[in-house]
C-alpha cells in the first residue's frame, strides 16, 4: 500500500495518500513522539493474517521538511532525487528501535493535502476510502479478486478518516486524540 503506517499500543494506522500530501513528514513527527514505524511510504500487508508489516527502508524526506526537524539535520543524507532536495533519515537516526513489528490494522486514514493552515480530521464512508486504497494500491492487479477481497474486509473492520493536511503539530494533536 502507498502509505505511511505508524503503531501504537498495538493499533496501526495508514496514512493513505499520493505523493506530497505529507506522508513521510507526518510519520517522522509521529514516530519522534513514540509512535512505532511501519514505514513513511510503503506499508506490505499480508492477504491472510491481513496485518501491516514494516518496510526495512530509510525514511525520504523532501525539501519541506528541512525547517520542521532542525534536530536531525545533522544525520540527513542527500538524496538528490530529480534535481530536488531530498533527505534519507535512518530510522534508527529518528529513534533508535522504533520499529514495529507486524500489527493488526486499526484505522485508515486518508490525507488530502494541505489547504491553508488549519488542517481538519472526520470520520469518512468506506466508498472514499475504498476508491483511494485502489489508488494507492501499488500492486493490486497482481492479486486480483483476493487483493480487492483484502481492500474491502479493511475498510469493513478499520476506523475510516480524512486528514487535510495543514499545521503539523495540530494534526499530530488531531491523530495522538483519536488513535488508542
């Protein structure tokens, strides 16, 4: 699944979303306030336990996030994607053992990109979120009925959100709220 994935107290949560809604920024927040990390862009999930598993890459940043974490300037490394400015964090640069380990999925939420700087967060149906979980499937033809079978018994089980994205710490305010 194109998504970030954070863990707490055994309950992980997707950040569902194309690339630049803010995915990777979120995550590292999350993570540096001691959420677990499944990953900041990739989240492999398993068709019959149905549990997110961690992705073993370092965390991507872009240019935008050089002024919310001056603490890790230090251990960025270039990336130098396209031209553009772009950072690899190691994860155990963030926080050492931060990683989590597979977990069961308790919510999905999908992030709309920031619109100002208020950001909002509401509870959404399970049609909006099945039509971005098909977008950002990244090999959902693969798996054909199985993978559709999977999308839908998520969004039967797991608490459904939208995110617009705006000021970062309201939304971890937001998400540190609602996530057990």
């Amino acid at each position: 699944m194109h998504s970030g994935g954070v863990v707490r107290n055994g309950a992980a949560v997707l950040l569902v979303g194309p690339s630049g809604v803010g995915k990777s920024t979120l995550v590292v927040r999350l993570v540096a306030d001691g959420f677990g990390l499944l990953s900041d862009d990739e989240v492999w999930i398993d068709l019959d336990s149905r549990m997110a598993h961690p992705s073993g890459r370092s965390l991507l940043l872009k240019e935008s996030a050089w002024d919310l974490f001056p603490d890790y300037r230090d251990k960025f490394v270039s990336a130098d994607e396209d031209g553009s400015r772009s950072w690899w964090l190691d994860v155990e640069d963030l926080r050492p053992g931060c990683r989590a380990l597979p977990t069961r999925i308790w919510g999905l939420i999908v992030l709309d990109p920031a619109s100002g700087n208020t950001p909002s967060f509401e509870q959404i149906g399970q049609a909006e979120v099945l039509s971005t979980l098909l977008r950002e499937s990244m090999n959902f033809p693969e798996f054909g009925e199985a993978g559709l079978n999977l999308l839908v018994s998520l969004t039967n089980s797991a608490k459904l959100f939208k995110l617009r994205n705006g000021d970062l710490n309201r939304c971890v305010e937001m998400l540190s709220r609602v996530v057990p």
